[in-house]
C-alpha cells in the first residue's frame, strides 16, 4: 500500500514539473503587432488579410467607406480581413487604418487603390458579315466594355459608304468602372464580286483610350450571262425584295416552272439574238416588303422584255427610287413599277427612251411629275400611267398642297400640257391625283399645234369633216384611252377635248368629266368643270358617223 502511495505521489509532483517547464517556454504576445505596414489593390477592389498579434484589447477604424476591416476588434492571435471597394475614378485613391489600443493609438496601415486606366474595348476585333441578307437582318451588334464616352468614325476603303452606326450611348453611371455597352452597325448589301473592308474607330470623347473593329464582308455571287445567271439573279431579286407569292418560284425546279416568267424561244418575233434563246423575257412578282429600290441583279437579265413590279408594304409611308440598274436593260419595253412606294427616277432613267413603249407608275408617292418623263427622251413611248399618286386622302388644297401626292397646277405649270403635246401616246393615266387649274385651251398655229386636215380625214375616215370645217387644234391624235377623272380642276372643258375624234373611247363621262366632290382647290374654288355636257347629242351631230358606232340604244321590250 504504501509503494502504491509513493508512486501516485510522484507522479503528481512529475507532472507540476512538467506544467511549470510548459508555462516557461510559451512566447510572451507583444502589446501589437501586425504583418502589414501597407495594402496596395487594384482598380477592381478584392479581399486581403492582416495577421494581428496582440496582448492588449485592440480596435480598428477608418475614415473612408470604401475600406471595411473585419472584426474590428479582438486581442490575442487574430486574423482579420480588409475588404477594398472597386475604385469609381480614373485617378488613385489612398487611406489608413488606424488600430488603437490603451496603451498606443499611432499604429497605421495604408491602403491604397490605383484608379481605372480609360479604356475602350470591344469584346471581339473583327466582325464577320455577309454580302446579303434580307433588310432587317442588315445590321449586326457588338459588345464594348467602357469606361468613357466614345464616338465612333467609319473608314472603307473604297468610295462607298457601306457601313454606318445607329444611335447609342454609355451610361457611365458607374464612374470609372467599366461597364459593357451595345454598338449595332447598319449595312448595305455589296454588289461587288470581291470582299470588302471597313475600319470602325472608337475615341475617348476626352481622349486617352481608343480601339478598332474590322469589319470584313463577303463578297456577292457572280452571276455569270447566260440562262443560269438569269436563274440566280430571279431568285437573288426575289429574295431581295422579300416576295411572298406562294409558288412563284421554286428553286429545286427549271425556270421553264415558275410562274413569275416567261423565257425567250427560238421562234419569238422580236428575238433580240440567239443567245437569248431559254433566258428571261418576262418578269413579274407582285407583293413584297421592300425599302429599296430594284434590286441591282435586274441587270443580268439582259434580254428582258417586260418588267412587272406591284404591291410594296405600306405603300404610302415609302420614299423609294427606283435603281440606276434597271436602266442598263437595252431591251426593255414595258416597265410597270406599281404600288411600290416610288419618289424619285434614277438621274439615268431617260436611257430606257430608245426601247420603252409602255410606263406604268401608278399608285407611288411622285410629289411632282418627274421632268425626265417627255417625248424627247422617251419617243417610242406609246403608254403612260401616273394615276393614283396620292400620299394622303385631302380634299381642300387650301395651305395643303406639299407632300400629299402628285401636284400639279395647271394655271401655273407647264408639266402637265406638254403630256397634251405628245403625239404618239396612246394611253395616257393621270386619275387619282391632285392637279388642279383649267385643261389648256389649244389654239392651231400655237405652241406647234396644227389643226385636223383633209390628210387626217383620209387616214381616218369622213366623220373628221367637222374637225376640219372648224379647225379644231389636233391634240393627242392617236389617244385611245385618256383618264384625268378624280382630280381638282375646275374651269371650262377645252372645244379640243369635246370634240375630240376618239372622245367616245374614252369613257368620257366618268375617266374624264367627272373631278373629285365634294372638295375645294387651292384657291378656294368648288372642284369641277363648268361645261359638262348633259348628253353626247352635240357630238353625234358634229360626228353622224359615230352615231351609229358609239350611241347606246335600249332595245329592251322591242
């Protein structure tokens, strides 16, 4: 028992032994210590940690919001995690942490914080695009990180302006942190068979920072002369103009399918040559979506004959011209460009004169009667029709004559009456318009008019006897269809129109006589015709011969 006793004795005083050699080795903390004098961080902010070593109770503050110390107090071994803000400024920024404790409150840590550089940066260089695409898919956007206000210079290198910028803006409601901003570009189709290249240039407004995109497209198909370029260049335009007619074309089928054609045979009167044998005569597509013009492919189609073209999207709100390309066509002899949204013809439209007989522009949006159409430039043109050009539905001209369609006062102009003055027309539309003013009043041995004579009564028969007994003056001898209904004239009916040889092929009563009503011209004047006749008595009388061809008889009951 007492051996046992002596052993748990001595092991108790062996192990006090132990404790006190332990408490004598600890390392004695200092009264404050930490392993930084400074922090230094990036524009961006981020996370650091301070090792604080201390014997007394510590505490640690700041003067700046953007610097936060994590605990903020403590005693013994302590960690303690600075968090820095990312900056707001282009400039650097500093500040210090100041620890105090009882016995000290001098110890200082500085932080300091660079700023951000000015910088543009697009987050892709270069910019890949097509040569075509349909219109609302010609554009493309572009991501830029910013920190500044920039503007941005187009540079190409050829002539063409093929590129341009829309509106955009930086919100720099972040200061100087960079932030991304959305640049989208517009661009125009190339025509060219080789790629093109245009520079975008983005500048500090203030300068100081600067970067560039490249932007590369393709270049167009090349559509080769023969029938497989007239293929190409149908469906090219089709697609163009983003045509909708189901069944107009079908691209895994011969053209001899489409129904929007017709190819030139061997046996065709008129054949320009035998090469154009199997290439496109006759062309037609009706309704699309279009803010252009023709399409430039139309020039491949060098054997066309006919060009139909009618129905465009919200035809009125359209200021369209119609392409200098359709003007290379050496053979075309009709051009019906319709409901299309058209304002203005190509400076080389008159080109077209040595192989036109048929102009159709109706229901467009000419302001004006375009000048280059006359019988100079255009003598083999035996059709012509400009009905319908009206913009807006007005019926008081009165302070309202620009911009709702095709004006024209009579009283004043001369554009109207030399359409009177050309000889070979056959056909001659001007319905639907807003001409106002008197028809003018032709006198023989004036302005170049000659009266009917014993020649023309020879050529067309006896019934031109009155013509010619009274000297009536010979305005478009050769008119079959004339329409001047639904416009604003007002004033007397000339004796040449009245008594015009082909009056009754007119549809007189209704394609001519008849003017828009109720509605007031811009002199304030009621729109009508002061001699509207109540029959044609008067012109079967002048004319007995074309009693018997043109008067109506009812025969009902007999």
């Amino acid at each position: 028992m007492k051996t046992t006793m002596k052993k748990i004795f001595a092991i108790i005083l062996l192990a006090l032994a132990c404790a006190s050699c332990k408490e004598d080795n600890l390392p004695t903390l200092p009264e404050f210590e930490v392993d930084k004098s400074s922090i230094e961080a990036k524009a961006e902010g981020g996370s650091f940690s301070l090792n604080i070593r201390s014997a007394e109770e510590w505490r640690a503050s700041t003067t700046e919001p953007w610097v936060m110390i994590s605990p903020a107090n403590g005693r013994g071994k302590v960690v303690a995690k600075v968090r820095v803000d990312s900056s707001l400024t282009n400039d650097s920024r500093s500040t210090l942490i100041r620890f105090t404790t009882a016995k000290n409150s001098d110890r200082t840590i500085e932080v300091m914080q660079s700023g951000f550089a000015k910088a543009i940066t697009p987050l892709s260089s270069t910019k890949e695009i097509a040569s075509f695409a349909k219109r609302d898919d010609r554009c493309f956007e572009t991501e830029i990180e910013t920190n500044v206000d920039f503007e941005v210079v187009a540079e190409f290198e050829g002539d063409e302006k093929w590129l341009s910028v829309a509106d955009y803006s930086v919100e720099l409601d972040r200061g100087a942190r960079p932030r991304t901003t959305v640049l989208r570009c517009n661009w125009k189709m190339n025509t060219q068979t080789s790629e093109r290249l245009a520079t975008l240039r983005l500048r500090a407004k203030e300068g100081g920072a600067e970067a560039t995109i490249t932007v590369r497209q393709g270049a167009a198909p090349t559509i080769t002369d023969d029938r497989a370029g007239d293929s190409l260049a149908v469906v090219t335009i089709y697609e163009k103009m983003e045509c909708w007619s189901e069944g107009t074309i079908d691209a895994k089928k011969p053209m001899t399918s489409w129904e929007c054609l017709r190819l030139w045979s061997k046996d065709d009167e008129g054949l320009p040559s035998p090469e154009a044998v199997g290439r496109v005569r006759d062309l037609d597509l009706s309704y699309f979506n279009t803010e252009e013009g023709i399409p430039y492919e139309v020039k491949y189609l060098k054997y066309l004959e006919t060009l139909s073209l009618f129905g465009n999207v919200n035809t009125m709100l359209k200021s369209i011209d119609m392409g200098e390309e359709v003007c290379e066509l050496e053979y075309l002899k009709a051009l019906r460009v319709a409901a299309f949204g058209l304002s203005s013809l190509p400076k080389n439209f008159a080109n077209l004169g040595d192989s036109l007989e048929i102009l159709d522009l109706n229901s467009n949006n000419f302001d004006r009667l375009p000048s280059v159409i006359n019988e100079d430039n255009f003598p083999k043109l035996t059709s012509l029709n400009l009905a319908s050009n009206r913009r807006q539905s007005v019926s008081d001209l009165r302070g309202r004559t620009e911009g709702i369609g095709l004006y024209s006062d009579m009283n004043s102009s001369d554009d109207i009456e030399r359409l009177f003055l050309w000889e070979n027309l056959e056909e001659l539309g001007l319905s639907f318009n807003y001409i106002e003013g008197s028809l003018p009043d032709f006198k023989a041995g004036e302005k170049g008019v000659r009266a009917y004579t014993e020649e023309d009564v020879r050529d067309m028969g006896d019934t031109l006897n009155w013509a010619v007994e009274h000297q009536l003056p010979r305005i478009l001898p050769n008119m079959h269809s004339l329409r001047i209904n639904l416009n604003f004239m007002t004033g007397e009916l000339p004796e040449w129109l009245l008594y015009h040889p082909r009056l009754m092929e007119w549809a007189a009563e209704i394609l001519v006589f008849e003017q828009q009503s109720p509605a007031t011209d811009s002199r304030g004047l009621s729109v009508k015709f002061d001699n509207v006749p109540n029959s044609m008595e008067y012109y079967f009388e002048s004319y007995p011969l074309y009693r018997g061809r043109y008067e109506f008889k009812d025969e009902i009951g007999e």
